[in-house]
C-alpha cells in the first residue's frame, strides 16, 4: 500500500440510492497519494454523499471504493484508522471549551489521557486558537469554529483528510485562514479530498479537479485543462441598451466563437473563442457591432475561469432561468 505516487482513493462505478432517488449514478475517481483533489458541483450533486461513502458512513448499492487499498465496506473499521473527516457543519461540543474539546477526540480515539492532553495542545497552538483555548466554543466565532473542528479531524494524524465544504458560510477573512491552514497540511505531503462549490477555492487549492453533477463525474482535469475545455479566451460585450441584445447576437452570429451561458447581467453577451486570436475576435466584434449601428458600453478579452467551465457543464445558466432545479441531496437532508 504504502509507495511514491500510490493511489489513496480508487472508486469505481459507485452508486448511491435514497429510494426512488439516485445521488450517485456510477462514480469512478482516483485521487493519487499526497495530492489535493476538489470534488466541485452544486448543492445536490453528490459531493457530501460520495464523502460519506468513502469516510464508511455509508454502504453503496453498486460499485466498489478503496483507501489505501482497503475496500471502505468490508474493511471499514481500518479505513476508519486511516482517515479524518471535517463535514459541512463543525462537530463540537459549544458547552466545553476548545481544550476540553480536543482531549475529549483523543480520548475517543484511545489516547492515553496524557497523550490527549498533548496532542490538544499542540493543535491549538497550531491553529492559532491557544489564546480562547479555555473559553466556551460557544463564545467562538465561525472560523475559530471550523478550525477546531479541522483540528479534531487531525488528532490521530490521518493519512488522508476529507474536507466537506469547510468553508461554506464563513466570512472571506475566516475562509482565508482555513485556506492558509489546508495548504500547510498540503505542504506535509497529507493526501486531501475537497468538495468545495467556490470555484475560487477549487482553483486556489486543489491539484486536480472533478466535476460532480446529478451523481455523475461529468469532467476531470488541473484547473488549467478544465478552463482550456471551454475556449482558449472569453470575449465579454455589453451593451448600452439592453434591449438591443437580439440584433447584437445576430450581428456576431457570424463570428468564429460560440456563445458561452456565463452571461448574467441584461445586455451582457460573453463568446469562447476557440482559437488564439482572441484579440481578432475583439475586433471583429467591435466592426460588426458598430456596422449594426449598436453601441456597446465595454468590450473585453479575458481567460476562461472555472465559473465559465461550472455554468456550462453543469447547465446552471439554464436553471438561473427556472429551466433547471438543484436536486436535494438526500444526505444531507438526513443529517
């Protein structure tokens, strides 16, 4: 099991039902020893479900899952030794302190009550939390929350760490601060599998990224790939009038780019180019554009972003039209 570049977690067509139901539909994913790996997709792909699954919280339908090699049903109580897991809420006690918190993980996990003490210690230290070590975690605010609750996930050094959504609800300063704590574990050579839905944190933490939608891998690459899949630049217009957003489309239409479904804001076209030449595309544009008669309040080139590789694999452009409804994730909801 143990080796340069072995393989952490191996899933191999895993399918997950709650009744009528299917959270996850066939999920294959491999996630290579000392690397982070972000599962990204929105509320009800299936994300916390395979979690759960890989963490032995629950037994698949079909399919197979392997950590470090043992299989996560019929070796469940081994994978347990080797893994941490910080689901999407922080699993503390608010009427202890965040000391009391820690030595009680240790002595859950079978430390002796001196090696709890220490190791608790040492945690808080570490994650700057030694100051309100003795206060009421109910006194803390929701970062120093998740971070002891990422410390509690650390007590018996795992091999491998699965972080459900560890940032979801906190203010930009406290998710800047559970960023910096992931790339030192990172930088430790620890093995990490984040589900994540800011594309910003994906891009900034993550070696390789998979995209999960309705209980499916539906992409996988670095960043970089994923971005390169939609185009090789953006070129975003807006108009002065938005009502003139129906003849603007038609005078692009014969330019050599699709028209990509990020667009939010009235009067806001945005292309993927396919090619290099996006500073041709932009001129282009500006000579269709004016030969319409059709006034355009900015015309810009960009890079593709891992919003433009979400909004069209996962279709959500379409649900912000009411066409398409994010699926409950019944895992969640049995929480």
């Amino acid at each position: 099991m143990a080796g340069t570049l072995s393989t952490a977690v191996r899933v191999q067509g895993i399918v997950k039902r709650f009744g009528e139901t299917e959270a996850l539909g066939g999920v294959d994913l491999e996630v290579t020893e000392g690397s982070v790996v972000g599962l990204l997709g929105p509320n009800g792909a299936g994300k916390t479900t395979l979690i759960r699954v890989l963490a032995t919280l629950l037994r698949p339908d079909e399919g197979r899952a392997e950590v470090f090699g043992l299989d996560v049903v019929t070796d469940a109580g081994a994978v347990r030794e080797l893994i941490g897991l910080t689901g999407q809420f922080a699993a503390v006690d608010e009427l202890l302190s965040g000391r009391e918190n820690l030595r009680m993980f240790g002595r859950l996990f079978r430390l002796s009550r001196r090696g709890a003490a220490e190791r608790a210690d040492e945690l808080l230290e570490r994650f700057d939390l030694a100051e309100a070590s003795d206060r009421q975690v109910k006194t803390y605010s929701g970062g120093m929350r998740r971070r002891l609750d990422l410390a509690s996930s650390l007590i018996t050094r795992p091999r491998i760490l699965f972080l459900d959504e560890p940032t979801t609800g906190l203010d930009p300063r406290s998710r800047n601060e559970i960023w910096s704590v992931v790339r030192e574990l990172v930088g430790e050579g620890m093995t990490l599998l984040l589900t994540t839905q800011y594309l910003e944190e994906a891009d900034q933490l993550t070696d390789r990224i998979a995209v999960i939608d309705q209980g499916r891998v539906i992409a996988e690459g670095t960043g970089d790939e994923l971005k390169d899949s939609v185009g090789a630049s953006m070129v975003e217009v807006r108009l002065e009038e938005p009502d003139e957003l129906g003849r603007a489309r038609e005078a692009l239409r014969g330019l050599s780019c699709e028209e990509h479904p990020q667009a939010e804001q009235p009067g806001q076209i945005v292309l993927a180019t396919s090619g290099d030449d996006g500073v041709g595309v932009v001129a282009a544009a500006a000579r269709a554009l004016e030969a319409a008669d059709i006034s355009v309040r900015d015309l810009s080139l960009r890079r593709p972003t891992l919003d433009d590789v979400f909004l069209e694999l996962t279709g959500w452009a379409a649900e912000r039209n009411g066409e398409r409804a994010a699926e409950p994730e019944p895992a969640e909801a049995a929480r």
